[in-house]
C-alpha cells in the first residue's frame, strides 16, 4: 500500500520533475560520454 506523505501539491509536482529531470539526464548522459 502506498501512501502519500505530501501535504502540498506544490510539493508532490516539485517531486514529479526532479524525477522527470533525473531520467532525461540518464538519457542524455551516454551521448556526451561517446
């Protein structure tokens, strides 16, 4: 069961995009490496 421990909308959205950004940086990432 998960729960949700934001109190904020603002808070769960800024949740969302870090974790969108991290996942467009792991993608860009081994472009630059090559």
């Amino acid at each position: 069961i998960v729960k949700d421990y934001e109190y904020t909308l603002s808070s769960s959205v800024a949740w969302l995009y870090l974790a969108n950004i991290q996942m467009m940086v792991q993608r860009v990432k081994p472009f630059n490496q090559a």
